[in-house]
C-alpha cells in the first residue's frame, strides 16, 4: 500500500512553491505598475461601471413593476418576469466587461474577465429563453382558461423539459468556448434523448399534441366540435386527453394526438350553416311548372327570413325530376340551423300543394294486358290536345301487387 502511494505520488508533477511565488509576484507587480500608470482610467472606468451596475438593477426593479401593473395575461409580465430573473453575477461581470478596454488592464485580467462574462452571459440568456418560453406557454393557457389541474401538471413536465434544454444548450457552449471538445457531450445527450424518447413516446406525443391545440388553437373550451362521426362541445384539455360532450350527454375522451390527426370541424367558428334540400317532382310535371321553382324556392326561403344561396335542376332520378336548394342560417349555433330547416321545409310543402305541384315517391303501376301481351283497348292515347298528365290519370291503375282485369275483357296481367 505504502508503495503504491508512493509511485502515485511520484507520478503526479510537483510545481514548485518558488514558481508559484514568483508568478504570484509577477502579477502583483503588474498589477502596480497598470495602476500607477492608469489610475485616472481605473478610477473613471469604476465610476462608469458603478453607473452602469446601478442602471442594469434599476432595469431589473422596472421588471418586477412590470409584473405587478401589467394585464395578468400580457405579454408585459412575460417581459417583466424574464427581466425580473437577471442575476447579480451577469449585470456585475457586464458592468466591468464593458470598463475593461477603456482601463487598459493588463492581458491577464482580461482574459479572466472575457472567460467570466462568457460563463455569466451564456448562463443568463439560458435563464431569460426558459422564463419567456414558459410565460408565453403561461399566456396562452391563462387566455383560454384551460384546466387548471391539468395546465399544473403540464406546466412541471414543460418547465423541466425546457429547463434541461436551455442550460444543456449553455453548458455546451460555455465548454465550447473553453476550448472543450463538445462533439462527445453532444453525441450523448442525443443518445439519452433517443432512448427517453422512445421509452415514452405515447405520453410526449399526447403532450406535444397539447402544446399544439394550446398554441395552434383549432379549438378551446367551450367550442362545438365535429370528428370522424362523433362531435360535441369541448369541456376540458388535459395533458394527455380532451374531453367532449356529446350532443346525446355522454363524455368522450380521446387522446389529443388521435384527436388531432383528424380532420375537426369547429362548428363555433361558423359563420352560418347551409341547409340543403333535394326536390324530387313527379316526371309528367309541366316544363313551365319547373322552370318557375327556382324563382318560387328563393320567395319561400326568404319570406322565412333564412339566405337564399341557389336553387335548380339537379338530376334525372329514376321516378323523380331532382330539384336542389340550398339556404344558409346565418347563426353557427345548431338550434337556429335546426329551426330554420324545419320551418322552410314546411314552407316549400305548403307552397308545392298551393300550385298543385306533386313531389315524387317511389310507386309501381300495374296495367291490365290481353292475352297476347298487349295492353287490352280501350285507354287514353296522348295526343297535342291532351297533356301526358291526363293521359296517365285516365288510364286505370292499381297499386303494386293489386292487378285486377278490365270489366269486360279477359286476360292476365304483367307488372
């Protein structure tokens, strides 16, 4: 044991007293010599420096009016609290760093002073992006009046994840800027976070989805909302989750990252909702009788007081003429669209049966046939003097399935 003490002790270099009394001597003597030679710059540089130390506390006393008079969701108290946080140490070292060239202090002392003010200035932006990046996060979720136990817990989880960063971001940069090589630092910590990342990547994506709607805001609390085939109103944004009430009164609960991989519909950011009604007219309506519905459909829906947007021909359907027509009611909330619906859906009813016009339905007419498969005489032929639609009404039919023979013919019948 005593050998290897010994060979340890021979091992590490020995520098000796007398050089470090000189060097000692030496900076002690250079010291006298700047000062006998710049005492008048030494001593203006201290007035100039005490100055500017008094304004940078003041500046930081300013910080903290800032946060007591300023809107408490501002971006006044971000300003305020991030300058609030400038330390002693920083507006010490910025304070003789700014005095140093004029004193022309010896290069010893200058060295030091650059190596401190780099150590403190790194440290303290470190110290300024964490508070503004926290009090922005903070503005934004004060604003929108978000879950109070929820932003609790994501505001810990944010505050430490940005914390880690910031002063990583720093310590590499001071360790840079002594001349350290980093590229092993760096390497590690991307390989730690790789692995932290993958061991939690379901809770981080859910948070990052959060910081997304708190940010990004597609949505907020009290919003009506529309996704996949579900919807509802918005009634909290939790870390990990989003909770909807349903129009039907259940909750549901969906993760914000499944959430926002959906397309949404934000209802409450409307600025109305259209209503659209298909028309199917019976075939042997008049072409007169379709070429006035547009002009009729846009009286009935503005004397319901609703937005007339369009109303036409559609398509041939296989028993109908489509008519289509389209309304807006121009209040986004769903009671108002519903009511407007039903009223002008009665409306368009009432005036069809005022002009006598038929909507179609689905029908099937059977016709009584002769036996070689015509159809048995006599029955209405059309002519110009007589309309298709008084040809079909006087031609004898039944309902599907109800076929009966012509009195005084024989024969079967085919549908």
């Amino acid at each position: 044991m005593t050998t290897n003490n010994s060979a340890a002790a021979a091992a590490k270099p020995i520098i000796p007293s007398a050089d470090i009394d000189t060097q000692v001597q030496t900076l002690i003597n250079a010291s006298y010599v700047w000062f006998q030679i710049h005492w008048l710059q030494i001593i203006i540089s201290v007035a100039i420096g005490t100055g500017i130390f008094v304004a940078l506390h003041a500046a930081r006393r300013l910080g903290d009016r800032l946060c007591t008079r300023a809107s408490p969701n501002g971006w006044g108290v971000v300003l305020g609290r991030a300058i609030a946080k400038t330390g002693n140490f920083f507006i010490i070292m910025t304070a003789v760093k700014l005095v140093e060239g004029y004193s022309g202090a010896p290069a010893e002392f200058a060295t030091t002073i650059n190596f401190l003010f780099t150590v403190a200035a790194v440290f303290q932006a470190a110290v300024w992006a964490r508070e503004i990046i926290l009090g922005a996060v903070r503005h934004r979720t004060q604003s929108e009046n978000y879950s109070g136990e929820a932003l609790g817990s994501a505001m810990g989880i944010i505050r430490l994840l940005v914390t880690f960063a910031v002063f990583a971001i720093a310590l590499v940069v001071v360790l840079d800027n002594l001349g350290v090589n980093v590229t092993g630092l760096i390497a590690g910590l991307g390989v730690g976070g790789i692995a932290i990342g993958l061991a939690a990547q379901g809770i981080f994506a859910d948070l990052f989805a959060a910081l997304a709607i708190i940010f990004d805001r597609p949505f907020r609390r009290g919003d009506v909302v529309s996704y996949d085939q579900s919807g509802g109103t918005v009634e909290a944004i939790g870390l990990k989750s989003t909770r909807i009430r349903s129009v039907t009164g259940e909750e549901r609960i969906i993760s914000n990252k499944n959430l926002l991989d959906k397309e949404i519909l934000n209802n409450t950011r409307r600025d109305y909702r259209r209503i659209k009604f298909t028309l199917g007219l019976v075939q042997w309506t008049p072409v007169e009788t379709m070429e006035s519905i547009p002009a009729m459909l846009q009286e009935v829906v503005e004397g319901c007081g609703q937005k007339f947007v369009r109303a036409g021909f559609m398509q041939f359907g296989a028993s109908s003429y489509d008519f289509d027509i389209e309304f807006d009611s121009e209040s986004p909330e769903f009671k108002p669209f519903f009511d407007a619906r039903h009223k002008v859906g009665l409306a368009i009813v009432k005036r069809f049966n005022d002009e006598g016009i038929e909507l179609a339905y689905p029908t099937q007419t059977t016709f009584t046939a002769a036996p070689e498969g015509g159809m048995i005489m006599p029955y209405a032929v059309p002519s110009r003097d007589k309309p298709v639609r008084e040809v079909r009404q006087s031609i004898p039919a039944q309902a599907s399935g109800s076929t009966e023979n012509a009195p005084g013919h024989e024969g079967g019948s085919e549908n």
